[in-house]
C-alpha cells in the first residue's frame, strides 16, 4: 500500500458541511489525472506550443487534489509537478550529466506539491462557494509562481503559466498586470473548466436531463475571459523614431560545454560576419545599422585586457560603422571572479566603460556556486564552474546614441523586475542577449516565448539576440519577426520604431502581483478558520 492509498483510508478529520457530501476522486483516477495534467501542461510550452492545454492542465490537478488531505494533495501535485518539469527541463542535462537535471526538477515538482497541498486546503471554500473555484484557482497559482520565481538562490522561474501563452489572447493580459496577470487569467480558466466538468457531472447524477446547461454557464464565462483578452489593447509599434538593428547571430563551432574552449573562433565568427554585413551596406545591398547586437559569450576574451581580442571588436564596428552592443566576460573585480556584461564599442573609439550592462541575477550552480563544499559532495560538476560571476548593482539600461536600450542577459528576462527596471530606467529598445550553445532549440523557443510576453508587458519593440538561436525582433504586440534558425550563422536586420511610454503593467509593477498572492494567503486563513468551524461543529 503506498503512501497515497494509506492516507486515504483515514476518516476525515473535518466534519463535512452540508455543501461537501461528496468524497475526492478515486486514487486510481487521481493519480493518472495529477500526471496528465503533468503532460497538458508541458505540451502547452514551446516547443510544442498547444496553449489552450495550459488551463486543460491546471483543471485535472484541481480536480484531483479536491477534499483529499493534505498529504495526498501534495503526493498529487508533486505527481504534475515530476510530469511537467522533467521534460520540460530536460535541455539542463544534455551536457552535464542527470544529476543536475534531476535535483532542478524535482525541487521545481516541490513547489507544485505545495500547491497541490493548498489547493486540497482550500476544499472547504469551494465546496462552500462552488463558484469560487476559478479564482481561488487563480490566486493559488499566482502564489505558488511568487515564491518559487524567488527561492531558494533567487527563485527559478522557468516554467510559468504565462510563458506558455506566448500565442494566446490571453498574453494581452500582460500590458495590464504582467506575467502573474497572465498566470490568474489561466489558472482562472482551468478554474472555469473543472467548475463546468462539477455542474454537469452534478446535474448528470441527479437524474436532470439538462446537464449541459448546468455546465455552460461557467463555460461561457470562459469563452468571455478569452474574448476580454482580445480587447485588450496593445501597441502594434512604437510612436517613436525609427532606427535600423542588426542581430548578429554568429555561431560556434561545436555545441556543448567546450563553448570555452572555443571562444577565439566564436569571437571571430561575430567579427567576421558582422565584416561581411559591412560590405553588403557597402555595396547597397543593405540599409547600414544604427545599432548591432551581438549575443552573450561573443566575447569569452576580455577585450578590456587583451589588445587582439579587443582589437578584432574594433575592426567590426569601424567596417560597420555603427556601435556594437558586445556580449562578453569581462575578469575581476576580485580575484577569480569574473562578470558577465554587455558593453557598448563605438566605431573608432572602442569600449564606452559608461555603457556597460554587467548581470544582475547570475544563475546559481550554473555561473557561481553557492554553498560550494557542500555542492560539490553532490556533485563534482559543480567544479566546472571555476570562477564565481559577480552580480552587477545597477539595471541595464544602455545608451546607444539613436536608442536607449534595456538590456537583460539571458535567463534574466525570466525575472519581472529585472526587466521592468530596464524601462522606468527609459529603455525604449529590449534587448535579451543570450548564448544557447549548451543547451537546445526547445529551450531558445522557451526563452523567446518570455520575449514575446515582455514586449507586451512594457509595450516595447523587442529582439533576442543568440550566439547559435534563436534569435528575432519581437514587436510590442508579440509578433515574431526574422527569427533564426538554430545552430546556424545568420545575420538580420530590421527597422524598429520605438517607444518611450508606458503600459499600465510598467507603472503598477509588481502590485499586481502582490494582490493576488495576498489574497491567495487571505484564502488559506479562511479555509482555515471554516476548518476549525467544522471541526467543533455539533455532531
């Protein structure tokens, strides 16, 4: 007998209410549902990119978890949580081995089995106020992506609901309250759903030939939130200048984590291709750039210490003429640590040191190695990271002559202020400069997903800019542009109007957010006291 199965064969220790005469669903059924839901939620991610099965997923983990306890509310929510990150994860393993990959995923289940957990809590209120499922759906999610966008280490956000909706109505939703606006609109849905799949199952039950009538209400109410999403309104361009961009997608020679080993020949491989796009211009076969972007790690050499690497970036922008926003490694300011940053080069006159972006959210155990005696009896992997990346203190906002750019480097646009300090800061240009090299093109599709919902977000022209892919200009409505091809060398360029206003989701910032965690932990306290009210209810 598992763990699951014993703790369902004790009596309830909370005296049902008159509205909650039901029990939970059979195990055998809600054990398969908690890792269906697992699987819709993973599908709905690129790169598969099936959003509707986001709000498909979060309904069969709500229904599972429903009246269960709390420990068989948690085993279920670990279940989808095992389901979704595992696969959805899985680029994290391709070069360094499954223990890494193992131990994210199952810390990223863990926050799904707090869910799990709350949301089996919360059963007294929905059995109270049947109608009160979809939003206390909502609210939970939102909560549960709260802290886990913020532990352990600074959180891990990969994975929420809102980067799966990079092709939905319901993106809209972020020019009005950002990704957890976007995460309560689907988790609402799921809500909506298991609310209609209740009322028909109820009517069906009690003999009542109207059934479907009993479910189309809160059906109805998810087609409304859907068609709200549309109305919306978001910036189809910007009401700004207009200015000419260049993303310089370089490639490496390998994949892989020898990416290191290879770094003159990925700085050459930028130089070159940026040489070749200034004859294009030359011969008028191109609009000559204002700005070129190259990715993060086109330079692995610092070029402020070492004259040939510095003086290949300076042969590329004096051929293009134009500044380079340059993605390198930069050594110091102490011993064995390095930062990794974007700093402007300007054509004959090398590096602006006051235009420079260094990493503000350096990714724990991948760039610096908290605890690390104690990680490494983990795993000794974690010594390929030699030198610790130290954090940058200020947001990367970049001025580039015709533009102000907002620049964030790699999983940082995962991270909501992050970004958004980029625009109060007056970016009017995003920037996302990463290197894929050792991961997949199913992870660059995630990353470009969050790229299209900041764009959005902010109301701002947008662009990726990947040594290997996938790269692309992403307009303010989310629309994808130019996009690259992965693991190739490419070079595309695009006019972009910009913008220096703000969308209602930039002046709340993170407000939002907290509402709706807020009321998410109001709802925990209140099922808490119905629970102690039934407990001591009369028998």
């Amino acid at each position: 007998m598992t763990t699951l199965d014993r703790d369902e064969t004790h009596a309830p220790t909370v005296a049902p209410s008159p509205a909650a005469t039901g029990r939970p669903l059979p195990l055998r059924v809600a054990a398969p549902m908690a890792v269906a839901a697992g699987l819709a939620l993973l599908v709905a991610f690129p790169p598969y990119g099936v959003w509707p099965l986001a709000p498909v997923g979060v309904a069969l983990l709500a229904a599972a978890v429903h009246r269960r306890r709390l420990r068989a509310g948690a085993g279920l929510g670990f279940l989808t949580g095992v389901a979704l990150f595992a696969p959805l994860l899985a680029w994290t393993n391709l070069h360094t081995g499954y223990l890494p990959w193992v131990l994210l995923s199952l810390l990223q289940a863990g926050y799904l089995a707090l869910l799990g957990m709350a949301t089996a809590w919360v059963s007294p209120l929905v059995d109270r106020t049947r109608w009160a499922w979809p939003a206390l759906t909502g609210l939970l999610w939102v909560g549960q992506e709260a802290l886990r966008d913020r532990t352990p280490f600074g959180g891990f956000p990969w994975g929420r609901l809102a980067f799966s909706q990079d092709s939905s109505p319901l993106l809209r939703f972020a020019a009005l309250g950002g990704a957890p606006l976007v995460t309560f609109a689907v988790a609402l849905l799921g809500g909506l759903l298991v609310t209609a799949a209740w009322r028909g199952t109820a009517a069906r039950r009690d003999a009542r030939h109207e059934w479907w009538l009993a479910a189309a209400a809160p059906a109805a109410v998810a087609v409304a939130v859907g068609a709200v999403g549309l109305l919306v309104p978001v910036a189809a361009a910007g009401s700004g200048d207009t200015v000419t961009v260049a993303i310089v997608q370089g490639n490496v020679p390998r994949l892989g984590l020898d990416f290191n080993a290879q770094r003159q020949a990925v700085l050459n491989n930028h130089v070159d291709a940026t040489i070749e796009l200034a004859a294009r211009v030359t011969a008028g076969q191109q609009r000559r750039p204002d700005l070129v972007v190259w990715p993060e790690n086109s330079s692995d050499i610092d070029p402020l210490r070492n004259p040939t690497a510095g003086a290949r970036i300076s042969q590329a922008a004096d051929a293009i003429a134009a500044p380079i926003l340059v993605g390198a490694v930069l050594q110091g300011p102490g011993a064995g640590e390095v930062r990794n940053v974007g700093i402007l080069w300007r054509p004959g006159a090398g590096p602006d040191l006051d235009q420079l972006y260094a990493k503000r959210h350096p990714v724990p155990f991948a760039e610096y190695v908290p605890l690390r005696d104690v990680a490494r009896m983990v795993s000794d992997k974690v010594d390929l990271v030699r030198s610790d990346f130290v954090a940058g203190s200020t947001p990367g906002v970049v001025r580039a002559g015709p533009t102000v750019l907002g620049d964030v480097i790699c999983f940082e646009v995962a991270y909501d202020g992050v970004v958004r300090d980029t625009v109060t800061g007056g970016a009017q240009l995003l920037v996302v400069q990463t290197n894929n090299a050792t991961f997949d093109v199913a992870e660059a599709r995630q990353q470009l997903a969050m790229v299209r919902l900041r764009a959005v977000e902010h109301g701002r022209p947008a662009l990726m800019a990947s040594t290997v892919g996938v790269s692309g200009f992403v307009a303010p409505d989310g629309r994808v542009s130019d996009a690259t091809g992965f693991n190739t060398r490419e070079v595309v360029v695009r006019q972009l109007r910009l913008d220096s206003g703000r969308t209602l989701a930039t002046r709340l910032g993170w407000w939002p957010e907290v509402a709706l965690a807020g009321l998410a932990a109001a709802a925990l306290v209140g099922a808490a006291v119905l629970r102690r009210r039934q407990r001591i209810m009369p028998g």
